[in-house]
C-alpha cells in the first residue's frame, strides 16, 4: 500500500470510498446519504490548505483509507489539527491499512513544528479505534455522554482524544 498526500482532484475517489466505509454500521459518524460532494470538497480544501490529508492507494491505483484533519482557523487554535477522520475501505479493514495511514499522518504532524496537538473523538463503542489511537500516543480526556444516536434509537458516548507533543 503506498501512502501519499491527496490533492483536491481526489475528490470523487475519497467520495466513493466514504460512501462504501458509511454503509457499515458505525463505519463514520455519518450516514451514507449524509456523505456528499459537498461535505467531501469542504474537508479536502481545508485539509490540503491548512492540515494534512493523506491516501492508502494499493498496486492496482485503487483508493482503499483516507486520513485527514486540519486546523480550525483561528489564531487561537493555530497550534491544533482536528476534526481528524480517518477511513479505510472495508475490503482491508483489518489489514493494516489504518495503522499505516495514521502512523504516515504522525510523521507528518512531527515535521510541522506549529502542530503541538491533534485531537479526535471516537465513538465508545468503537474499542479498536480507541485502542489503536492510545497506541499512537492519543490520551482520552473524558467522555460526551449520549452524544452518539444509534440507527436503533440507542445512545452511546463519544470520546474525545488528543495528542500533544511534549
């Protein structure tokens, strides 16, 4: 799987792999129809402006995980990327292909001296996210209790996580 950093014209490509990651449940926060053109465009130009977005593409050129997060812009939160999301196609979830994204998105968090802190939120439920995010460095800072409405009318926590280089 090769890594490299996503450009505005992969838009359409980042679009179809979250629409397929969106049809499993909990796969993103939203929901396949919740994912369009707009909410893809929004999150790439900010990203690739003033953050980091970067692609797994496999042998074939096929887009399989997308990582992205970017700073809120204000002076105040210069120092901060966030709403960090990642994605992997579900064909490799469980391959590595996650770890391999996040870990090409910390380098690039290191070799950016202004970053001093990454933040995420991830759903409760979700122990192997949460788990893999503690094994890069994040730390849980609390819980938002209810904030997460299931398709079953259920409610979950969020997590808030960051990263602060020390």
């Amino acid at each position: 799987m090769q890594v490299r950093s996503a450009e505005l014209e992969d838009a359409d490509g980042i679009l179809a792999l979250y629409r397929r990651v969106a049809r499993l449940p909990g796969g993103l926060a939203r929901l396949e129809n919740e994912v369009d053109e707009h909410y893809v465009e929004n999150f790439l130009a900010r990203s690739v402006a003033s953050g980091i977005c970067l692609l797994a593409v496999d042998s074939a050129g096929e887009l399989r995980g997308e990582i992205h997060a970017y700073t809120p812009g204000i002076y105040c939160f210069s120092h901060v990327l966030s709403e960090l999301t990642i994605a992997v196609d579900p064909a490799v979830q469980g391959k590595g292909v996650g770890r391999q994204l996040f870990s090409a998105f910390m380098l690039g968090v290191r070799q950016h001296a202004r970053i001093t802190r990454v933040e995420l939120i991830a759903r409760q439920s979700n122990a192997k996210a949460i788990g893999l995010y503690e094994s890069l460095g994040f730390v849980a800072e609390g819980t938002l209790s209810r904030r997460i409405r299931n398709l079953d009318g259920s409610f979950e926590a969020d997590i808030p996580m960051a990263w602060t280089r020390d």
